[in-house]
C-alpha cells in the first residue's frame, strides 16, 4: 500500500548557499585536466585564499610555512582522488603559488590585538582585520574563500575553529603537518580538513548505511574524527557542490554565486511496505542548474535542527532529466532512522555555484509516516509575533481575529507537506489572491500586511 502526497510549491524562495561547473548527471567521459604549475601542485586562476593570522603575544609556529604547504597539498591529493571516485577525473581545488619559495601562498598577517583579543566567537573580528589588509593588498586574494589559519594559544584559551560562510579557522602547533597523519592522536589536521569543507559551501553529511560499510566515514559528518585514521570519504551530493564550487575550475565562471530565482513542484510518493519515499518533481530557474540534490536530517531524539545539529543527516544526487527530477529516498540508509521528526531539504545546484534550499518537514510516529497538521501564519517576517495555527478550512476576517490573528497584518508563512493556501486581501475570499504551496516564505513579497481572508486546502 501507498500513502500518496503530491506537492506543489510556486514561488520565489531564497539563495542559501553553494556549487561550481558539470552535473553528476552529465559526468566528463575523459578526465578533467588540471593546472599543474612548477612546484607540482594544482593552481587555478582563482584558488584558496591561505591566511596566517598572528596575534601580537604568539608569534608564527617555527616552520609553518613549509609544514602547511606540504599538508594542503595532502588535502588538495585526498579531495582530487575523491573527486576522481565520484565520476570528475582528478578535479580539486586551486592553491595558490609563491614562486619564489616553490611552494603554497600563505598570506601572513599580524593581528592588532593579543591572542586573549581572539576567542572562540572571534572570526568577525578576525575577518575585519583581514578585510583591512586585503584592501592594501587586493592582488593576494584571487576567490571568495579563505582559510584562516592561528598559532595555537598558549594560555589554554579558546580559539576559532568552525565553518563562517566562505571563511574557516583552524590551529597551527610543531604537529600540524602531514608526518604527523599516521600517528596523532590530535583532531585538530583532521578538523581543517572538515572545516574547509565548510568553508567550500559543504554541509554536514553523514554516511548512507551502504556507503558507511564500503567507504567509511564520511568528510562532513564525523571524518573531522576519523580523516587519516580510517577510511574517510566524500559522499555525491558533496562532489556536486564541490564541482560547481569557484575555485575547483580551470577557468573562471562568469556570475559565481550570483543570485537565482526558481520555483519548484516536487510530489511525494511514501512506499510503506519499503520504507522508501519517492520523491520526484518539476522545477524551473533563470540560472542553468547543475544537479538536484536531497538532505534528510533526522531530529535524533529532539536534538534539533541548524547548524550543529545536522550531523547524521544524510544525502542523495537526483536522477536529472530535463526540469524533471526524481530519487528513491530510502530510510534504511539512514542510520539514525526513528520515530522522531524529520527535515528535508530539496536543493537546486547551479551551475555558478549557488544553492538554493527548499525545506519540508514529516515526522515518523510508531514507524508510520506522517506529515504536519496546520498552516502557520505570523505577524512578522521572522515568523514570529502573533501566530495562528490553520486547519483545512476557509477563514474570513472576523474568524483570523477570533483566533488570535490581526486583519491586515500577515507577513510570513509556514505551509507544510499536502497543503496548499489562498490568500485573498479582501475579506470573505474577495479581491487578489495569492496562492502558497508547502514551503515558507518568511516575507509576502507583494502581499506583505493585505490578507484579510485564507482558504486552506489539504492536497
């Protein structure tokens, strides 16, 4: 037996994150050729952007420039072998060149403050100081991603070590280098390697059951753990994004991360006796786009949702055909599958590199599938102020104000998986309307603080 639900979703939503150039589905027959330059590494015309930042009490770490150019070099081979598994040749990212010491460019800059003067929530500060550099400097920088690299601290004090947007941090001690690999029993070479993963658009990521018994751990879920000590991976749907990311390409790409509009229809088929949601649908965008990608991140016993508490969620790359799309999303690949809610998340790869996110939630209850009851309406933008909760039905005014709700006064929504709404701006379902399918829009563009009226309907 089949429970189905067929959605729709029409309308503007919002940029999220990130990519670079070729789909999984239309993987190179031959090779990618990549930009050797004559100290035998990859470079690009846009490549990584390496800083060494020095506080005024703890002065560079002896030898760091030649141990972390040996080390990135191991993660610029690792990612090229991975993405050379995952159907790209040898594509990897671009480091930069100092052709006077043959070898990778570090940009050292020495800080204004003392090492207590950057903590652990310290990266704007950090970043500010760096914009003020490269303002003096511009031709240092090539791309819009930067790994910022610290002394250890040694007062014991915390220190920026984290994904922030296109910007990573991580340490540097005498034991950051690639000799140490085989034996460290630090995270701190395994945790760069993930948090430059943050810093290439990825998110966490963790291992299909199938791939977990054949290929390991993978990268962005636990391999900041397991990187150089046992079998570490990166999964197809990060591949995709590192295919499109701006400096994994030979050449540079006209409008990297420049903004996308789409709209999106996917319908949702749950095969109970299977255990497997078929998920497949249409979509249109006035960017090209690259691959459709899927994240399931199950809320492990209420753990939550957001960043740092998508560990064990899990991805898949969409079958492409046209503005079609469809994959087998099966719950025994998740390890962490259980009654508990879930958050999917349809992402629209482009080929400029951005990400556009689609998010839906379910729930599975005494193992069967289940989706949300209600639409939530708000007063605010940010999906709070007053809030109303919205059976099936049609609601005139006097019945939104009987509920708690403001005439005049809506300006987001929350329309879960099988609902559609109509909004009209005049009262008992009069004057223009505007139609919702299951997403949220966090501002009625076109619509903001007008409904009088709303007509809920389940799909």
């Amino acid at each position: 037996m089949k429970n189905r639900v067929k959605i729709s979703l029409l309308g503007l939503l919002g940029i999220f994150i990130t990519a670079s150039i070729i789909s999984c589905n239309e993987v190179p027959e031959t090779p990618v050729i990549q930009n050797l330059n004559g100290a035998g590494f990859v470079s690009h015309q846009e490549n990584l952007n390496i800083v060494y930042f020095v506080p005024v009490d703890n002065p560079e770490v002896s030898g760091y420039e030649d141990r972390l150019s040996d080390l990135l070099i191991n993660f610029q081979e690792y990612i090229g072998d991975e993405m050379n598994r995952n159907g790209y040749g040898q594509k990897t990212l671009g480091l930069p060149l100092d052709t006077a010491n043959s070898r990778v460019k570090l940009i050292t800059i020495f800080g204004t403050g003392n090492q207590a003067d950057y903590g652990y929530g310290s990266a704007s500060t950090i970043i500010s100081e760096i914009n003020a550099y490269k303002a003096i400097h511009p031709s240092d920088f090539t791309s819009q991603h930067t790994l910022v690299i610290l002394p250890q601290r040694t007062d014991n004090g915390s220190q920026p070590f984290y994904g922030y947007g296109k910007y990573c941090f991580a340490v540097d001690n005498p034991n950051i280098s690639v000799l140490e690999i085989p034996s460290t029993s630090s995270n701190l070479i395994a945790g760069m390697l993930h948090e430059l993963g943050h810093g290439l658009n990825l998110a966490h990521n963790k291992a299909m059951d199938s791939d977990q018994q054949t290929l390991g751990t993978s990268l962005m879920g636990s391999g900041n753990y397991t990187w150089g000590r046992s079998a570490t991976f990166i999964p197809a749907a990060d591949a995709a994004i590192l295919n499109r990311n701006q400096i994994f390409q030979t050449t540079p790409v006209a409008d990297i991360y420049g903004a996308a509009s789409t709209t999106l229809n996917p319908v949702i088929d749950y095969d109970e006796v299977n255990d497997v949601i078929e998920l497949s649908g249409t979509f249109s965008s006035d960017k090209a786009v690259s691959d459709v990608l899927v994240w399931l991140d199950p809320n492990v016993n209420g753990e939550g949702s957001g960043a740092n508490r998508d560990y064990n969620s899990v991805s898949w790359v969409a079958n492409r055909n046209g503005n079609s799309f469809d994959v087998d999303v099966e719950m025994d690949e998740i390890q962490d599958h259980g009654d508990w809610s879930y958050e999917l998340k349809i992402k629209l790869l482009m080929e400029n590199g951005t990400i556009k996110t689609h998010g839906y939630s379910f729930s599975f209850v005494n193992g069967e599938f289940t989706l949300p009851e209600g639409v939530g309406i708000y007063q605010h933008s940010s999906y709070n102020g007053w809030g109303v909760t919205l059976a099936e039905g049609s609601y005139t005014a006097s019945d939104l104000v009987a509920l708690g709700g403001v005439d005049n006064d809506i300006s987001s929504i929350k329309v879960p998986l099988g609902y559609n709404v109509t909004l009209y701006d005049g009262d008992n379902f009069t004057g223009n309307d505007y139609e919702v399918g299951p997403g949220n829009i966090s501002f009625l563009s076109g619509f903001n603080d007008v409904v009088s009226s709303i007509v809920v309907t389940k799909q």
